[in-house]
C-alpha cells in the first residue's frame, strides 16, 4: 500500500491498534483455558468437590467430561500449532 495508504489509514490507527491488543488477549485466554495443567487442577478440583458431597456422581459425570473434552480439543489444537510453527 505504501506511504500514502498509511498516511490515509493513520486516524483508524487507535482501531487497529485495539483490534491488535483484544487479540493478544483473546489467544492469551484461549492458551489458558486449553493449558493441560489447568484442565488438570480443575479436574483435582472436581474430585475434590464429589468427595466433599457437593456435586452428585451425575454432576461430576458431566463436568469431567466437559474438562476431558477441553483437554483433547487443547491437544490437538496445540499439536496443530507446534506443527505449523515448525
């Protein structure tokens, strides 16, 4: 585009540096959620809450597969991007 796209683009600058940062903080999120250890923390902590009394087996049957399911959507996600980042 050049130095005059630039210079015409310059007062959507503070949009696209927006734009720029609510990403950053969309993938830092995402990273997190999907993160293997924290999936595992939550499970520990799902266990914990079923032998405390706090949720029934059919709960902590649901909630442990919603996390289990986390956890091989963040496998695959992450193999996928070691691969393309290789």
């Amino acid at each position: 585009m050049g130095l005059i796209g630039e210079v015409l683009l310059l007062p959507f600058a503070p949009v696209r540096g927006s734009a720029w940062v609510i990403g950053q903080v969309l993938r830092e999120a995402e990273r997190i959620y999907y993160d293997p250890a924290t999936v595992r923390a939550e499970l520990a902590r799902l266990e914990e809450r079923l032998e405390a009394g706090e949720i029934d087996e059919e709960e902590f049957d649901r909630l442990e597969d919603e996390l289990l399911d986390r956890l091989e959507t963040g496998s695959r996600s992450g193999a996928l991007t070691n691969d393309w980042m290789s």
